[in-house]
C-alpha cells in the first residue's frame, strides 16, 4: 500500500475519503520540507487544507500551496462529504 502522506493527486483522494471537512475544508497530512508538502518521505508531517471551493490547499498559516481545478466545486468536483454515509 502506497503512504498516503506523500504528496500526490490520488493520496488528496484518498485522504478526502476520511478528512473531517469543517468550516469548508478538509484537513489533510503530507509530508513536508520547509512547510512545502512533498512527495517523499521526510521527518515531518504537516497539516494542509483543502478548500473545494476554489481548489485550493493551503499550509498553516494559510496560504496557498497547490490549486488544482479537479478539485474545485465551480470546475465539477464533488465533495466526498456530501455522499458519506449518515449515521445516527
């Protein structure tokens, strides 16, 4: 199985499956390199954003770190929270 917290398109996909999405984002881990996700291993692992509603991922402190129209609302996308299932 491939880690998940290396930095690529299909690792977004499959942590979106189980991000908490709150406020309008989703919280994800990669690893990084001076605040950078990356896509190899390194001894840090940070929490990035994902904002569907514009395609953005964002560090820390918020800024923008990766914008991809796959993963944007307005171009098609589909938030994964809107299909889980409900329980309760």
């Amino acid at each position: 199985m491939t880690d998940q917290h290396l930095f690529t398109e299909d690792n977004i996909d499959r942590q979106l499956e189980s991000a908490p999405f709150t406020l309008g984002y989703y919280t994800l881990h990669f690893y990084t390199e001076r605040g950078k996700p990356v896509n190899r291993v390194t001894p840090a692992i940070e929490e990035f954003y994902l904002y569907p509603s514009g395609g953005t991922l964002r560090d820390k402190t918020f800024n923008i770190v990766f914008y991809n129209s796959r993963f944007d609302t307005y171009r098609g996308f589909k938030p994964p929270h809107l299909s889980r299932s409900k329980t309760g």
